[in-house]
C-alpha cells in the first residue's frame, strides 16, 4: 500500500489489492483499470463494498467533501462553487474561509453577463478556463453553472443564472458543460428545479402547469444533460408538487432519470434534504449541507446525523428500505468519482494565467449591453474629452465578494474606476466624485476586500458635490446599480424594490441636468426601473464582470471594444408589467403558482402588447446593421423534414462590430394558447463596414412543438407559421411565413 499526498492534505491511499499506484496496469483491479468501460469497474467495485462503506460514500463529511473508500484507494470527493470562480477553500464544517493564502481565483463575469454574450463560444471559453482553475485547486465538482429561469425581476439570484429564455440558456449551457468537464471536473448544474426566487426559498410549494414546466423551466436541464453530458445535478431547495426537490419524485426519478436518461449524480442542495424515505426512494444519490452551521453550532457527529447516514443505515439493516435503491445511488456516486477523482488522463490545469484573466476580460467586453447611446456619448473620444468625471460607488467598490455561494476571492479585482484611469492616462485626466453611499461593509464568509468605503458627506451634500465636479467635466460616467448586498442581487432573499436603491435615481437626475454627456452604466444582475431613461442619453448594462471588471468596461467606454451583448431578459418599465406582479403570482404565503404559465418575459409583453424598456434581445453597437431579403428555400415543410430561413446582414456603420441575428417564430394557427414568438435560432457575426454576411437558419420539426399537456407529450399542428428574422425581439427585421403539412 502507497501513501499519495495530494494538495488538499488529503492521504490517498492506494488498494491494498493493487500492486501500488505506479504498478503494471495489468495487475490493477478491474475498478482502477481506465482501459475498461466505465460501467464494468463500477460493478466491480460496488461488488467489494460493504454496507458502511456504500452508505459513507454518498453523503458530506465536511462543507465540501464527501469520502471516498480508502481501503480500496477510492479517493474522497471534493465539491466546490461556482459558477463564476472557484471558491475560496472553508473550514471543515463551516462557511468562513480558511485563510488560505493560495486559493484566490479568477472571477469570471456572472453568468448572466456570458448569456448576454450570446455566443456559445465565449460559453467554452468560460467552461474551460474555469475548469482549469478547478483542476488546479484539485476540485472534483464545480457547483454550477446556475440556470433556473428569471422569471420576475426581485429575484436575489438572477445574476448566477442565464437569463429568462429556455433556448438561448439551453444553447449557452452546453458548452460551459462539455469545455469544463474535459478538465476532468464534473459540472453540477443547478438548481433543479423551478428555484426562481430566493424569498422562502426552503418552503415554498411551487405550482406550475406541465406546459410551462416542460416548454419554459426544463429545457435547459434537459440540454445540459442530453447534450451537455453533465455528470452531476444539484436539486433545488423548494418544492414542487408538495414534495422537496432534492427529494422529489417526479422530477428526480420520472423526469431527469427515466425520461432524460440521466446518468450522473443528483447530489442535494446544502441542506436541502429534509427526510430520509424520501432521500432513500425518490432519486436524490448524495446529501450535503445538512443542518452544519460549524460543529460548535451541531452535534459533533453531524455528518453521521444526516438524513442519509446512520439513519438510513439503520433502515438498510433492518430491511425498512432497499438495498437496490441504495446500490443505484452508489453507482452513479462511483462513476462520478470515476469520471473525476480517479481519472488519471485529466490535465493539471492552472490559476489566475494570464490566459485566463484575459478570458474574463474577453468574455466581460462581449457581454456587456448597450441599451441605449443617442448622440454617440459612447464611446468617449479620448482625443477631445480632456476631463472625464466618474461617479458612484460601483466604480469603487469590490463586486467579487458578497451575493452568497458565489462570492470569490481575488488577487485583484481591477475596478471600474481603475480600469477607466488606466485606459484614459496620459490623454485625459478622470476625477472621482462618490455621489451616493450604498453599504460599505466589505466582509463575507471571513474574505474581506480590505476596502474602505466610509463616507461622511450627506446626501445632499454628495449629490451637490458631484453635481459641481459634472459641470466642468467633458464628459460624466455614472457606475452605479445595486451590489452582493442583502435584498440586491444577493442569494438568500430577494429585492424589496425594482427601483435603484440609495436614492441613485436623484443622483442620475442631478447630473443629467448638469452634463448632457451622461453614460449610465448598470452594474446588476437584474432589471432596475429608470425614471430618469429620457434625460439620460447613454445606458449600459454592465453586469458584474468580475477579475476584469473595470478593464473590460473601459474597453467598452473608449471604443477599444465595439459592444455586441444583448439582453437575455426582458427589461420592464415598472414591476406591474412583468407578469408574476401583473398577476400576483410572486411569493404568496410560501405557496407561489405561477399563473402566466408560458407566458414569462418576452412571452409576456409581446402577447399582452406591454412594450418593455428594454426587450428581450436588445443590444446596440457603435456601428449599425441592415438587414435584408429574408427568405425561406421552401413555403412548407414536412413533420420530417427542414426549412432554412435565411437573411443577409449588412455592416451599414463605419467600424467593426458583431452582431447577433435572431430568429423567432410563432405558430399561426395553435389549438391551444402560444405566445406571439419564441426565439429558435441566433447567431453571432463579425461584420467590416460594408461587409455582408448570409445567415441561415436550419427550422427543423421540433421548434415548431408544444407540450400537449392532456396528452402528456410534444407536439406539433399542422397549418401556418411565420419566422421572425431581427436585432431584438422588438426589433424584426423581416417575416417569412411557412406551413407545415
Ligand atoms: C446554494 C448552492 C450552493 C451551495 C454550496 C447553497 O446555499 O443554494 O447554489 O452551491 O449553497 O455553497
């Protein structure tokens, strides 16, 4: 027996019954020997386990840990978060950092900015650096990507997750998947399902038709997992149906398992695991989190408390409850060990490379969404804007920590106002003007951003002074939006309010009047209202971007890049007009139905007729596009066969720029109720100016389905339907109408 000692202090131990880690191949057991079909070493190795050994390895034994089997040289298996870094290393039971001095990550931008991307490319890219970052921490499961559809604007975590459309999500998902596993780290995509908002998140009783379910909150699941090939799945905290998601049967066992094809691990939610029946027979294969608050806080043996420890143990013995479902969790548990831990061909990966921080800054430029930009503020003209005043704390303040599970640490987080003195220095000078102060704390989970954020003027007096600084600047930036804070864009709780918080709408107003050269960037995860949108004449939606946030912002600022994000969620003018708070379907007494069904975001305002702020889609650039001649190669297609629709995009501009061409279509003739359109295709392309490209679109049979609820299966009605060809999903450039016989 051999002694290894991998970086995480964690002996491996090498089988007894193997020569030693380094031995002929040939002598190891069948479970070690790599060149065998995966599902061949799993038998063998369920075959060699007793009873404790399968029951110990399917639940936690630290925040983060689950063990493996150390007489047979199967290692323990190590979770991490996610999605946008790799979290700081904790304490054994406990959520503070451990003071690490060599874990601080790359933050890459939040997910919602990679979806606003809408380009699966910079998804790999993401996938991929992340997944070197995790092989380099010796991660084996990166608790992410995050996809639960945004269903209503307060949602506290919108921000870690891709946005309210299935198909844009579903095409962004997989390859975040597929780029990070080649690392040999599982993704675990979460959080199935229907986890849309943070409010009561432990006990509120989802109520969704089976249309929505399948044809808005499932899809993108279903790709990660049929084309993604995610190797692991995190159950949600609430519950559906009565029953807890981590538990739960349809969707667990009927759904994701049965249905999908499902051959990962469905690892539960920290502390989502409420029963141990439930646990045992309704599909969930490993338990984390369970009531730990640190060993001070429980019982000294908390991990052998767990729902699916002793307890079930026990059951097992007794004959309360099978062994054939416990022999299925522990299968998959080994096959993700398998595909991770033990998988001796993964690559060793790297931290904080230059490679890697110039994907976030990459990823971070291509994300970031210009909504609106009259008289060409944007971008500022270094050559005669010769004063350029900041203002606002999120031009100053640490977006890396903070927001929950998601927050990271950095060696360096380059900030907004940062990144716009490197870009302007030598050729203009900036100033710096508070403007308003939001929260100045700047600890979470024991990570302190070392940051000083006081602030002694009044609200006035800050508003009065920036005021002052706007009249003789050349051109303004306010950086403002909402923070990692509580009831922000913070996991756990949800907003309070769609408007800006700390009275920034008074500061915006202030230095509209004071300086018609105002751009407005946004840093948030969610929509805000903005009263002020007529008086300001540039807006970006700047997200959170993480490492690279003030560099990939002052690229965008002074033209270096050309923007080319677009929203991948609808902006409302007011709270009433998104459709959970038109209805009063959002957060009522921990029993939320969600009453608009299919008709979430766009969905909503283009069947309502509400015309949003910003819609779905929405994104402009420095240069402009034409488009023209949408076409079809056919007029009608076959329940087989496959129309393309095609369209020519023109660079009408005088510089370089992407463009995302979008493709919708909506069903003419439906005996049940379907929205205006749904987006079915897009595509990303680099125009010169006066360059034109030819987009074509494959519509093949399936996106012109609905889920037929009475009859519990897809389907699609013969008869009419139009393709939506354009910029935005308020922005058609052009229809072609088809049918289908
Ligand atoms: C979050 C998960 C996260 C887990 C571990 C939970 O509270 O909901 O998304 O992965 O904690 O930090």
């Amino acid at each position: 027996m051999t002694l290894k000692t991998s970086l995480k202090g964690v002996a491996v131990l090498c089988a007894a019954t193997a020569v030693s880690c380094g031995g002929p191949k040939s002598d190891l057991p069948v479970y070690m020997d790599e060149s065998k079909p995966l599902d061949e070493r799993v038998e063998d190795a369920l075959g060699r386990l007793t009873l404790e050994e399968k029951v110990a390895l399917i639940h936690a034994q630290s925040k983060f840990s689950s063990r493996g089997v150390p007489r047979l040289g199967i290692p323990d298996l190590w979770t991490d978060d996610g999605p946008h870094g790799v979290r700081p290393e904790v304490l054994w039971d406990e959520w503070n950092q451990a003071g690490w001095t060599n874990d601080s990550c790359t933050a890459f931008p939040a997910l919602t900015c990679l979806a606003a991307t809408w380009n699966p490319e910079m998804s790999a890219l993401y996938g991929k650096s992340l997944g070197e970052e995790a092989r380099y921490r010796e991660k084996d499961v990166i608790l992410g990507p995050g996809i639960n559809i945004y269903r209503t604007p307060l949602n506290g975590r919108n921000f870690e997750y891709m946005g309210e459309d299935p198909y844009l999500t579903s095409k962004m998902v997989v390859p975040y998947i597929r780029n990070l596993q080649k690392n040999g780290v599982a993704a675990c995509v979460k959080h199935f399902a229907l986890n849309n908002q943070e409010a009561h998140r432990h006990t509120v009783n989802v109520t969704v038709d089976d249309r929505a379910l399948r044809e808005i909150y499932l899809p993108g699941f279903k790709a990660a997992v049929q084309e993604g090939g995610a190797w692991s799945i995190m159950g949600a905290y609430n519950l559906y149906k009565g029953q807890h998601c981590c538990h739960n049967e349809y969707l667990l066992n009927d759904i994701l398992k049965d249905e999908w094809g499902f051959d990962g691990a469905v690892i539960s939610d920290w502390g989502g695991t409420y029963d141990t029946d439930q646990a045992a027979m309704n599909g969930l294969d490993m338990e984390f989190g369970t009531g730990t608050d640190g060993l001070t806080v429980s019982a000294k043996n908390a991990y052998d408390k767990y729902y699916m420890a002793l307890p079930y143990l026990e059951k097992l013995r007794s004959g309360e409850l099978p062994v054939a479902q416990l022999d299925d969790k522990v299968r998959r548990v080994l096959k993700l060990n398998f595909r991770t831990a033990m998988n001796t061909h993964k690559p060793f990966g790297s931290m904080n490379s230059p490679e890697h921080l110039a994907a976030a800054r990459q990823i971070g430029g291509e994300g970031i969404v210009l909504l609106k930009n009259d008289n060409s503020v944007l971008p500022i003209d270094l050559d005669s804007a010769k004063k350029i005043l900041v203002v606002g704390e999120n031009a100053i303040k640490m977006m890396t920590v903070g927001g929950g599970s998601s927050s990271l640490k950095v060696q360096h987080e380059v900030l907004p106002l940062e990144g716009i003195k490197t870009a302007a220095e030598g050729k203009a000078e900036v100033i710096y003007e508070r403007g308003y102060v939001g929260d100045v704390s700047t600890v979470f989970d024991a990570v302190d951003s070392g940051q000083d954020l006081s602030e002694s003027r009044s609200e006035s007096r800050l508003i009065s002074d920036a005021v002052k600084a706007a009249k003789e600047a050349d051109a303004v930036i306010f950086v403002g939006g909402l923070n990692k804070s509580t009831n922000q864009d913070c996991e756990g709780d949800d907003r309070r309010q769609y408007g800006l918080p700390y009275a920034q709408d008074k500061v915006i107003e202030a230095l509209a009047e004071a300086n018609s050269n105002l751009a407005v960037l946004l840093v948030s995860g969610n929509a805000v209202e903005m009263p002020w949108i007529d008086k300001v004449p540039a807006v970006a939606q700047v997200w959170f971007l993480g490492s690279q946030a003030g560099n990939a912002i002052a690229d965008v600022v002074f033209g270096k890049v050309n923007p080319s994000g677009k929203l991948p969620f609808s902006f409302p003018v007011k709270l009433e007009d998104s459709a959970p708070h038109a209805l009063g379907a959002y957060d009522v007494a921990d029993e939320t139905e969600y009453k608009e069904s299919i008709f979430v975001g766009y969905r909503w305002h283009d069947t309502r007729n509400i015309a949003p702020l910003f819609a779905f889609g929405h994104g402009l650039s420095y240069t402009t596009f034409g488009y023209s001649n949408v076409r079809a190669d056919k007029s009608s297609m076959s329940s087989d066969g496959i129309l393309k629709v095609s369209v020519d995009v023109t660079n009408t501009g005088s510089r370089q720029g992407k463009e995302v061409v979008q493709m919708y279509i909506g069903d003419e003739e439906s005996s049940l109720p379907r929205p205006v359109k749904e987006l079915k295709g897009f595509r990303k392309v680099d125009l010169a100016p006066g360059e034109t490209a030819t987009v074509t679109f494959e519509v093949e049979p399936e996106m012109l389905q609905f889920y037929d609820d009475v009859e519990g299966c897809w389907k699609s009605e013969p008869g009419k339907f139009t393709a939506y060809v354009g910029a935005a999903s308020d922005d058609i450039r052009g229809t072609v109408e088809f049918e289908l016989k």
